[in-house]
C-alpha cells in the first residue's frame, strides 16, 4: 500500500488514522523506513538538480553524511493517554535502537 508513497501522502495517511494499535504503529514505523525510488518523472524540481533529487525522494534517506537519523511516531490513545515510538539511525540507516515512551 505506501510502498513508492511520497513523504506527503505518508502524512496525510497517518494523519486519518484516529486509533493505532501497537501493530498498527510498528507498521506506521516500517512506512517510514520505505527506501523505495519514485519515477523520475513523479520527483519535484527544487532546482537542486536530478541526482540530489532522487536521492532525497525516497521516505528513509539512506547515506554516509546525509540521511534519516531518526523516525518517530507519536500518537494519543483513544481511553487517554499519549505514546512516543523513535528509531534511531547512524550512517548508512545502521540500526541505533528504539525508545518507546508512555503518557
């Protein structure tokens, strides 16, 4: 389903979502880790040239110097409550683990 989904489609998809179960935001996490290339032709035109272009279009950024470092979930719970989930990356989208915080 948001496999290729663009950052802002991603957005407004989990912005809809009323309920997340604990599946539900592991997988909302797992969207965030998509490193999946959108087409050429489905890519802004910032003005920063086609190669940086590409490789900033994908949801998780992948790099040495440059890329995701961190993809955080936060949502409220229905009966009360709110919830922080974060994963963290170093260089080259290296696992650097997980926090998962309760209110």
């Amino acid at each position: 389903m948001a496999k290729g989904m663009t950052k802002t489609a991603l957005v407004r998809h989990m912005a809809e979502k009323l309920e997340i179960t604990n599946k539900q935001a592991a997988a909302g996490l797992e969207l965030l880790a998509d490193t999946a290339q959108p087409a050429d032709p489905d890519l802004p035109d910032t003005g920063i040239g086609l190669a940086l272009e590409r490789t900033l279009a994908p949801i998780f950024i992948r790099g040495r110097d440059y890329g995701t470092r961190a993809s955080t979930l936060a949502y409220a719970r229905t009966g009360g409550g709110l919830v922080l989930l974060e994963r963290r990356f170093g260089r080259d989208g290296v696992d650097a683990g997980e926090t998962r915080l309760d209110f």
